[in-house]
C-alpha cells in the first residue's frame, strides 16, 4: 500500500513515515498543502493522511479540492482540534475519518487498516492465484496450504502481483505502487526483491507463478503459457 502524509511538523512526519515503513507500507511526505494536493494529484495512493493546520493551504481546502475533482482516495484528518464543529466541517469537505493529535501509531495502523476495507474502496480480502492464497487481514500467506513467510515489503509486492493476475506489469508501475518517489527506479532492487518472491513461493512447488516477460516486466499467473 502507498500513502501520502502531508504534514508540516518534520518530527511527526517522520514518527508517521517511519511506522509505516515498517509495516510495509510506502510513504511519500509533502510538508504543506499545496505540495500535498500536487502529490494527490500527481500520483495513485491507496490512503491520504492529512493534517488540518497547513501553511500554503490548509487541509480542508486541500481535501475540498480533491473530492472536487473526483478523487476518492480514502483520507484521514490529523487533528489537535477536538471540537464537535471542527469533526463536522471535516467530514463533510470529504474525510473518511478523524485521529487526534497525540496518538499511538497503534490506532493509527487500525484505523488506515479499517479504511482501507470501506467502500467504495473495499477490495477482496483474500486473494488467490492458482493454489496461491494471501488473507490480507491477517498478513497470512500460503501456497497449497503451506504457510510462506514474507518480509513487509515482500509482502506488498506480493499483494499488488496477486490484485492484478495475468497482467504483465511495468518495473515503473510496480515502482510507483511499492516504492516512494525517492527511489531509484534504474537500480535493481525490484529485480531482487522479485527473486526473493521466486524463491519463496515458487521454489519446491511444480508450477511456477511468477514469470519474467523479458523486455517488459513481470507476471503472476497459474496458466502455464504465461
């Protein structure tokens, strides 16, 4: 999953970044509300954390703009504002949802995960190719019933391959989905990070899931002429 955090505050920035990362997700950080609405707009995430006090423009404008424009990416609203007033403003310029500031990352990861499982942007839970299942709930991967265990990252890739089976993607959509905009897309990470999957839930198994299509990128099928 890829989420944008627009937040002005360098130290919150980075504590939200941070626990992200480590839960698999990758973030992209805009420091006030006009780079955050560029970043919106210029890119596909799958959760907007926004904070409400923004120099350049504040996060209600920010959210109006984006819904005014069709986008209807998930949005939590960072708040140290906790007035019954200032929650009906932001729900309705758009928000899905609220967290106070302070707050534990704990019930941030919950509550981006509870978003993440709403309508309209509700996505199966569990994904499956051939005899391959990910319960996306509980982070549980298996491969004919045999449990594999995926590093976070691993695990992201995994779960954007198995959402779009019998695609050949890009080495640059799998960039712009699983990495942030601080990555390198010439270096060769996707390619080992794709081999670690190959090992994982290919090797031992009869049929191979995870094809390279040379020139162009990769795909995971079950049939065998992919």
């Amino acid at each position: 999953m890829r989420v944008l955090i627009v937040e002005d505050e360098p130290g919150i920035a980075q504590f939200i970044s941070q626990g992200l990362k480590e839960a698999g997700y990758a973030t992209d950080i805009a420091t006030d509300g006009q780079e955050g609405l560029n970043y919106a707009l210029a890119a596909e995430y799958d959760i907007i954390v926004l904070d409400i006090m923004l120099p350049q423009m504040d996060g209600l404008q920010v959210l109006r703009k984006l819904r005014s424009q069709g986008l209807k990416t998930p949005v939590l609203l960072l708040t140290a504002r906790d007035a019954v007033e200032d929650r009906v403003r932001g729900l309705d310029a758009g928000a899905d949802d609220y967290l106070f500031k302070p707050f534990a990352l704990s019930e941030l990861l919950a509550r981006l995960r509870a978003l993440l499982r709403r309508p309209p942007m509700q996505q199966d839970t569990i994904l499956r190719v051939g005899d391959l299942e990910m319960d996306v709930a509980t982070r549980e991967v298996r491969r004919a019933g045999k449990s594999i265990n995926l590093s976070p990252r691993e695990f992201t890739l995994l779960q954007y391959l198995m959402r779009h089976p019998r695609q050949v993607l890009t080495r640059t959509q799998i960039t712009e989905h699983t990495w942030n905009f601080d990555f390198y897309e010439n270096s060769n990470v996707i390619d080992v990070y794709i081999g670690y999957l190959r090992r994982k839930i290919d090797h031992g198994f009869d049929k191979p899931l995870l094809h390279t299509v040379r020139g162009v990128g990769y795909c995971l099928s079950a049939d065998a002429e992919s």
